[in-house]
C-alpha cells in the first residue's frame, strides 16, 4: 500500500479585462504580428487597479473547492507558488486563508518563479506522503504586469496575469504507474544563471523593481532542461513518453512548447496550449492550463499528465501526475 497525492478538485480564474497584443502596439515599438510568430501570443488578461494576487488566488480557490465539493476548513495546508505577493509579508497564502474564512491549518508561499507551480506541487505531495496533511490546496497566481517595464518591448508584452488552483488529497495506492495522483516529481535550480532573468528591485532596492530577461539565453535553457526533466520525472515512475496523455508545459512561448515537444516525440495534438489567450503567467500558467484543458474536455480521469517549467533562478522541474 502507498499513500498517493490524488487530484480531488481544480478551477481557475483570469482578471476581466483582456488586453490583445494590438493594444501594445501603442504604448511600445511591437506589432501584432511580432508577438504572435515569436512567443504565440494573442492576447493576456490584466488585473484591475486595487485588484492583487490574493485576490485572484482566492477566486480560483473557491473554484477549486467547488469543483472538489468540499468546504475550506476541510483544507489542511495551502501552498501558494507566486512571485508577486500583494506585500513582501505576510505571505500571500495567508490572505488567501483568511479570504476562504479558513481557521485551521497552515499556509506558505513558494517563491520559484515561472517554475513555482512545479515546485508547490513537489511540496504538497511531500506534506501529503509524510502524513502532514491529508488535503492540500496548491495555487499558482501571480499580477506579472505589475512588474512589466512598459518602455521595455523586449519583455512587455510576453506577460499577463491569472491564477489556478488544484485541491490535492491523500489516497490509497498499489505503488504502481497505474494509480492516481502524483507519481513523480524532479525539481532543479542553477543559481549561476541568477543574472538572465530578474526583478532588479527588492530589498536592496526599496523598490518593487522591473523585469529583466536574455530573451535569446532564456529560451536556450527552457529547450534544453525542459524535455530532460520531464523525462526523468517519467524514468523515476518507470514510464516513457509514449504513455503521455498530455504534456501540459508552462506557457511562455509557442516556439519552446513545440520545441519541447518534439524533442519529447509527443505530437502537438497531446499538449494542452493556453499561451495564445493568457500570455506568460509566471506560476499561475500551469494551473490555468490544467483548469483549462479540463474544461475543454482535453484532460480526463486516469490520463498520465506532465507538467514541466522553467524560470528566473534559474528554477526547473517537472511533475508527473495521473488525473
Ligand atoms: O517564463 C520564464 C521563461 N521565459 C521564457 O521562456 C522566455 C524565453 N524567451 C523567449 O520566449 C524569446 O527569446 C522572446 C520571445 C523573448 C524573443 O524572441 P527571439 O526570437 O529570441 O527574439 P530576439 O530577442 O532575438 O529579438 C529579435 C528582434 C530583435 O531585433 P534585432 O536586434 O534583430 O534588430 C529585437 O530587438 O526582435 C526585436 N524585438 C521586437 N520587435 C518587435 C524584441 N522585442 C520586440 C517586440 N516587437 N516586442
């Protein structure tokens, strides 16, 4: 008998106000086209003014507990990935705790940047297996234009903003591929690439600071690491890449999507994509994708699910789940 980190509920919510990549065209040098044929973006959604990432948090929070059927003091833990913390503190998962009208349990932040959901998700099947909770509400939400550089056309346009959420629960398993629920997880970071991908403000700064990103070396890395890491997350639960269901990557951009893809010999029709309509959302991409894809009748009960992304750290890794 194993004790396995099974999916019980997911949702998501995006701000109302879309912005399309023509809008852009007036604020920076860019046009429509650019964007679309180098990161596959169409448009993203903004948060309101006064609207913060706690807030989008909680909306698909209460998405996700709906869709579980559960109520939030049936949460023992949550675990929100983001970056954009309404304050430096308190965390933003403690908001989120107070917001659902939640009295018990605990709940933390994971800061890993776009790789952020992957690295909540590695933390939440651990607090499940180790028997530190038995239900555990995992968010990716982030507001990335609050830290976009609008003069800068190189990063503005790639981000958006959004949150997904995920209930996880403990269950019963034989220990075999075949069960439910998280069945591998493989996390990575390389400090030494700390420079290609920053927020230049913070503590040091007194400032909440801007983007900063080598698009070029960036995108190197993500082709890179992220076909070898979901990989390994398939070696350790003894499966392959023929057995993929849906690869449902971060969505950055089009062109590492496919690139990942291909080098995965996953065809295009196996991959949930979501990048054209949300943009860059940091943390929150995946969890949107995977509200997403269920929504659209993509991501089915007993489908073998991985989840790969890459981001400022440089932070990588991957989770392979079974719906
Ligand atoms: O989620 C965290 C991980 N982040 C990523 O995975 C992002 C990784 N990087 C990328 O997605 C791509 O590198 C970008 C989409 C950021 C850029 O695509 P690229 O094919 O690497 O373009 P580039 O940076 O080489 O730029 C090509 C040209 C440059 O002009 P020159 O130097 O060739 O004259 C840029 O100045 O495109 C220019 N350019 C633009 N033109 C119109 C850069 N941004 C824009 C823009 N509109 N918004």
């Amino acid at each position: 008998m194993t004790i396995r980190a099974v999916v019980r509920g997911v949702g998501h919510y995006l701000p109302a106000r879309v912005v399309p990549n023509v809008e852009l065209e007036s604020l920076v040098d860019t046009t429509d086209e650019w964007i679309r044929s180098r990161s596959g973006i169409e448009r993203r959604h903004f948060a309101a003014e006064g609207e913060t990432t706690s807030m989008l948090a909680t909306h698909a929070a209460r998405a996700a507990l709906a869709d579980a059927g559960i109520q939030a003091d049936d949460i023992d833990a949550i675990v929100l990935a983001t970056s954009t913390a309404d304050l430096t503190f308190p965390s933003a998962a403690t908001m989120v705790q107070a917001a659902l009208g939640m009295t018990r349990g605990f709940a933390f932040d994971v800061q890993a940047v776009c790789a952020g959901f992957v690295y909540a998700m590695a933390n939440a099947n651990a607090l499940i297996l180790s028997g530190q909770a038995t239900r555990v509400l995992v968010i990716g939400a982030e507001t990335f234009s609050r830290l976009m550089d609008w003069t800068d056309r190189t990063t503005c346009v790639l981000f958006g903003d959004g949150a997904g959420a995920l209930i996880l629960e403990a269950a019963t398993g034989t220990g075999a591929p075949s069960d439910r629920g998280i069945l591998a997880t493989d996390l990575h970071s390389d400090g030494r690439f700390k420079d290609i991908l920053y927020v230049d403000g913070g503590t040091s700064t007194g400032t909440t600071g801007h983007l900063r990103m080598a698009g070029k070396e960036v995108f190197r890395h993500a082709v890179e690491k992220l076909a070898e890491t979901a990989h390994t997350a398939l070696d350790k639960a003894g499966l392959t890449s023929d057995d993929v269901d849906w690869i449902v990557p971060h969505q950055a951009n089009i062109r590492i999507i496919e690139a990942t893809a291909k080098r995965m010999q996953v065809a295009m029709d196996r991959v949930v994509v979501t990048v054209q309509d949300h943009g860059n959302t940091s943390a929150a991409s995946i969890p949107l994708a995977l509200s997403v894809g269920k929504t659209r009748g993509q991501i089915k009960a007993g489908d073998l699910i991985v989840t790969e992304a890459i981001g400022g750290g440089l932070a990588w890794g991957s989770v392979l789940l079974r719906w």
